[in-house]
C-alpha cells in the first residue's frame, strides 16, 4: 500500500525526527484513518499530561479538600501510590471517572464537520476554549502551539508510562525513586 499524499504533510513533524514512522502505520488505512490516529494521538496526549502532572502531585501527598462521593470517602483517604490509588478507590468514583471520561469522548464524536471528515483533529469545540483565549490568534501561532501540544503529549505518555512501570516494577526506571 502506498503513502498517503497527507501523511508526510499532517501537523506534528518536528525535529530532530521530522516525518518518522519507523513502522510503517501511515501506510494502512485512508486519509480518515490517519485523522483517526491524530485525533487519537492528541486525546490520549491530553490524558497523559493530565496523568503525568496527577501523579506528581499525589506523590507529594497534596490531596483535595473533602470527600468525592456520598459514602464520605475522602480524596486523603486514597493510597499515595499511583497505581494503589485506583484499587483504593471506591466503585462509584471509578463510574464517575468512567462516566466523565465517556461524556467527553460522547461529545467530541458529535462534533461537526466530524475529524475523519475534513474536521480538525482533537478540536473539542467551545470545552476546550469557552473563554474564546484562541480568538484572533494568527494561524501560525496557532500552529506552533498546536505543535507544542502535540510534543508536550507525546513526552507525557513517555512519562506516564514510566510511572506505571517504575510503581509496578522496582528499579525499571532509575532515575525515579524506588517508591513510585
């Protein structure tokens, strides 16, 4: 199967790497299914950073205030270890985390012209921007900060992931503390 003519030009070569697709995924698919994985791309970037910069935090011990469902489970009352803290959780803030997580993914699949037909990739309308901040930014501006985002997302899947594996694997990653 050929390369599509979109894949080489699509948002998010940067240097040092350029265009780079050491496993050849551009090449299955169409034009939709490559707006397919950006849009993948960006969400689970959003995820990861949310992910990366939660994690820290818990790891310092900073909780919110006050309980997170009608039982009276309090936010400090969660295990401080990343990983812990999903089993400590209660079974109605894992459905409010899920539930959420649906909502937008709901959301950002109603939203028209749909990304794998001529939409902006990752464009979640006015939850992203309800304040209209973007408003009258130039497109290259524009454009750079939809790179930063785009590299920003990818280090944090990097990080997250070495999260979950320096908190399920002692000494898998170095450079973090042996209690992560």
């Amino acid at each position: 199967m050929a390369l599509h003519m979109g894949a080489e030009s699509m948002e998010g070569a940067s240097a040092p790497f350029g265009y780079w697709d050491p496993m050849g995924i551009s090449e299955y698919g169409s034009d939709a299914t490559l707006a397919w994985f950006r849009h993948a791309e960006l969400k689970h970037g959003r995820v990861a950073m949310a992910a990366t910069v939660g994690w820290i935090i818990q790891e310092t011990g900073i909780t919110f205030p006050g309980t997170y469902n009608l039982a009276g489970d309090t936010f400090s009352s969660l295990s401080k270890s990343g990983t812990d803290a999903w089993s400590t959780l209660s079974l109605s803030g894992k459905l409010q985390i899920l539930f959420t997580a649906g909502m937008f993914e709901f959301y950002t699949e109603t939203i028209k012209p749909h990304y794998m037909s001529g939409g902006r990739a990752g464009f979640c309308g006015k939850i992203w921007d309800p304040i209209g901040f973007t408003r009258g930014v130039p497109e290259a501006t524009l454009a750079v900060k939809r790179q930063a985002e785009l590299n920003n997302g990818r280090l944090a899947m990097i990080g997250a992931m070495s999260f979950f594996a320096a908190s399920s694997i002692d000494g898998s990653v170095p450079a973090l503390p042996t209690t992560w």
